[in-house]
C-alpha cells in the first residue's frame, strides 16, 4: 500500500465546527482554544468566518477572535470570505490565507449561498482576483462532490468542471467537500481518478464528514491515491447547518491516530491535542465523541 | 476498485457482545433478540457459548438459547466451545455450527483461556476432531492477529504458523480477530498477503473491533484484498473482557451501509436490522453507539 510520507492536517473546527454549535462561545474562550491548537504542532487552523453575521451569529466576533489570539510562526491562520465585503474585513484583520467555497450540486449551492452556480462564479473570481492581488493565498472549498442531499449523486464530471473554474481564477488548493457524509471508498476513487490527473495530487484537499463512519475508509483510499491534505475537527465538531443529516466532520485526533499509525508524519502531538479537546468539552458544556477523547477519558479515570 | 459481489456478514452480538454485558439479559429476552435478528436476512448467527459459566456468567444459558429460538431455514445457528465438554454440551442442544478458538499471542492466550498455545492445540483438536466426526462444520477464531495488549505487535508469520495448525485440525474457516482495535489497512495489508495465498481468500473471515474508528477502513482494505465474510455485532455490541481498552465489534449496520453503498449484496434489509437493534436498546435499557441507529433516531423523531 503505497502511502504519503508526510500529511498536512487542516484544522477547521473553530470554523466549521462552532458554526454549527448552537451553544455560544465568547471570544476569549475561542481565542484560548484556538491559543490551545496552535500548541498542538498544527501547521493550519481555519479559525473563523467573515460571512455576515446575520447567516453565522457564532461567528460574528471574526475580527475580535483573529486580534486575540497568539500567533505562533509557522502557522497558517485563516478564514472563509464570501463575497468582496468579508474579504476586506478579513484582510483588515490580519488573515494568512482567506478560503472561498460554493457546491458542485446547483440546489445545494442555492440553498447554502442563495445564489446559482453560474451567479455565484463571479463573485469569487472577484474574492479570489483580490486576495491574490493582496498577496494572500486562496484556498477554495467545494461541497457536495459525492452526493447532494436534494439532487442525490453527483458526477465526477460535474466536480471536475466547476474545479476547472475555480482554479482558472487562480485558487491555490482546492478542498473537496464530502458534505452529507454518504460516500463509500469506490466512490472516492471515482471521484480522484478524474481530479488528479487534471488538477495534481498537489492541489487537492479531502473534506470527510463521518456521518456513517466511512470518513476513515474514504481517507485511506484518499492516501492511497495520492491526496496529502485532509481537512478535519478536533472533537468531530461540525456539519453543515444547511444540508439535513449531516453531521460533524471527522474528528483531529481519530485522522492522527490512523496516520501515526500508518508511520506517516504529521508534526501533530496527540496529547497537546487532546487537551484541547477536553478545553472545548468543557467550554460546550457536553462531551465530544471522537474514539481517541473516550479512550483518553477512560485513561484518565484509571 | 476491485470488490467482491456478494458477502457475509456472521452476527456475533448474541455471543460476542453479550459476554461482555454488565447487564444481565433473560433468556426469554434473548431468544426475542435473536428471532428478531432472524427475520433480518442475515444467514449466520452466532447465538451463544458454551464456555463454563464460571467464565461467562452472562451465557450460563446456552442450552436453553438454543432451545428458545425459533430457527429459521436457511440460518445457521451457531456456538462457541472451548473443549469436549463445552461441544458435547453445544450438540445435544442441536447447535449447526461450532467454534473453537484461542490466540494468536502466548500472553493474550494464557490470560483468555489460562493455557500456553502448545497446551491448547491439542484440545482444540480433539474438538475439531470430533465436531466433525458428529457431522458438524467448525469455525476458528484466533484473537490478536495484529497486536497483542501484552505483547504488542504480531508478525503475520506467527499469525500463519497457527491458522496451519488449526486448518491441519480440520476447521472449515477462519475467523481472524483484531482484538484490540489498533490496526490500520496497511497492517491488515501485510497479514492478509502472507495468509490468502496460503489458505485462501473463501475459507477466511476477518473480525474488527471498531475501538479507534479504523474498522470500516480496515474492512474496505480486506474487501479489496478478496475477503468475502466478516464478523460484526448489533450496535457494535461486544469486546473482549481479558483484553484492555479493547471495545466494540464493528457495528452490524455501520458495516451493512458500506457494503450496501458499495453495491455488494448481503440479503440483509437494514430496516430489520435496525429495528432488532431498538429491541437491544430497551433491554439492555441503554442506546447502542452505531452511525446507522443514531441516524434511525433522528429519522423517528422527524
């Protein structure tokens, strides 16, 4: 089994997943996790959004939470920008790297973005030609390349090309969102033996939700297949609040513990990032549900 | 992506799962669970053990499992023993199948069945021996084929030298245990390149503890690798009492949608399954944890 020597892990719970948590989090207190992360040997937190206030009250504080925390060198600390107006907010605040995103399926991306696919092109090429102008790195998020949770599957073919359009703009690395956590190893494949060729192994992050316990499957057949960035959420925190059924994204420490198992190199310390977790267990108030935080629970109790 | 068209799942939660039990289960209650799993489409139960109460107080009542069910054509109905008693034991209750087993690791073997490996390969011969004598199919299990709690890892050649011994006794498959729940697909990779040339993929079973979340991905691996059966468990039921932090089979229907979103026919439906899982829960008067029954709540509730 051929496997990537080293994996870059793209921590988006403080965006992806406090989006989603309907318990409120004050600014210190993700400023303090976020502190907690970047002492875990991460090398990329995603640690907020500059999406208007009124679609993501959790994460109105963007500007605040990018001034509080402690940037540690070495750590590429970004944020979503959806339109021009997040975009300069973000850049006014400091950000590394904005990301951009939109879906692969036309429905979903009208009710995530409340635009069409064909309306919503121009405006990240704006975000995408700024950024860029700015000399900020872009990353771009694509939903729903799998399954679309109102039109069913969606064709490589139809991934492929929308990549097409989003790396013509000039976007630097392209996640690809497993959004409603449907998919199965064969479909992954599927999906990659189209992709890589045309865009490179290089440029392409997996996006897994493990909302039926394939996000791990479908990683390995990823590594297998050349993909050496993976996006993932300490404590499985996160979904997306606007497709029904899905649920948190594939937890940190679960990815870390099959990739040291796998002897590939991380820089990641499980235990730095297990205390994090239990930081944010204890900041929500309820515990998370990753297999390394219950094993490192019951360690603890003896 | 090469994967087998049709595979068998052997339901082990009636055994597997309820030795591991606090929660002491009737019988009455039992065979409910069981003819409730018979009506799912599964072909293979492993409804009991007939190891000495003493061991596994929770399946004192063997005998009386077996003769509370109602068996369904077509179903096999299988039990484990440990020696010629336990067999005698399992035949006059009119078992189908029955299954031997020991470890793969000298400590884990001692601690499990209080005997070195040189002292349990004769009984289990003379079992085999006279299992088939009687006109009965037999099964072997052998626990730790990755890694041991005791001793760490296990060589795949150590793991070939035994399955020898045991298919040299007669037994008609294989049942590989990861008791642990530490593996990952390149460690199942490596085991299963040494084993399938040598004993073939149709006369092995391979038995996942989902304990770090890498069973379905170390199933895909096997699936590619040829393999064909696999052992799971209702609401991922089950653990090894003498292995520590070991925890949960894979869960029945987290397995039964990988293979179904793969397009492998199991003759299973899911809604049965489900509904047999719903009937563990009000017994044991907790929820089961598996991907699929969280989702078939959430479902229920609207």
């Amino acid at each position: 089994m051929k496997l990537p020597e080293k994996v870059i892990i793209k921590e988006v719970g403080p965006r992806d997943g406090l989006q989603n948590e309907p318990h409120q989090v004050s600014t210190e207190n993700k400023a303090a996790w976020i502190d907690r992360l970047s002492e875990s040997g991460l090398s990329y937190i995603e640690v907020t959004s500059f999406v208007h206030p009124k679609w993501i009250p959790q994460l109105a504080d963007a500007a605040e939470v990018l001034s509080s925390i402690q940037r540690k060198p070495g750590i590429t600390y970004a944020a979503l920008v959806p339109n021009r107006h997040g975009l300069r907010r973000a850049l006014d605040a400091g950000v590394d790297e904005v990301s951009v995103f939109m879906s692969a399926s036309e429905s979903h991306n009208k009710n995530n973005i409340n635009k069409s696919i064909a309306e919503t092109l121009p405006v990240l090429k704006e975000v995408v030609t700024e950024a860029k102008a700015s000399g900020k790195t872009v990353r771009g998020y694509l939903s729903t390349v799998i399954a679309c949770p109102y039109e069913g599957a969606i064709s490589p073919e139809q991934v492929r090309e929308i990549s097409a359009r989003l790396f013509d703009m000039g976007i630097d690395e392209l996640s690809l969102g497993e959004t409603i956590g449907v998919a199965v190893p064969p479909d992954v494949e599927r999906l990659l033996e189209v992709l890589i060729p045309e865009f490179s192994n290089d440029r392409l992050a997996m996006h897994f939700h493990d909302t039926r316990g394939t996000a791990l499957a479908n990683i390995s057949k990823s590594l297998e297949m050349g993909i050496h960035t993976f996006d993932s959420s300490l404590g499985g925190l996160g979904g997306c609040p606007y497709a029904k059924g899905a649920s948190g994204n594939v937890a940190t420490e679960d990815l870390l513990y099959m990739l040291q198992a796998m002897g590939i190199e991380t820089g990641i310390q499980m235990e730095r990032l297990l205390e994090a977790g239990e930081l944010m267990e204890s900041l929500l108030g309820r515990s998370l549900t990753s297999r390394q935080l219950e094993l490192y629970r019951k360690a603890e109790r003896g």
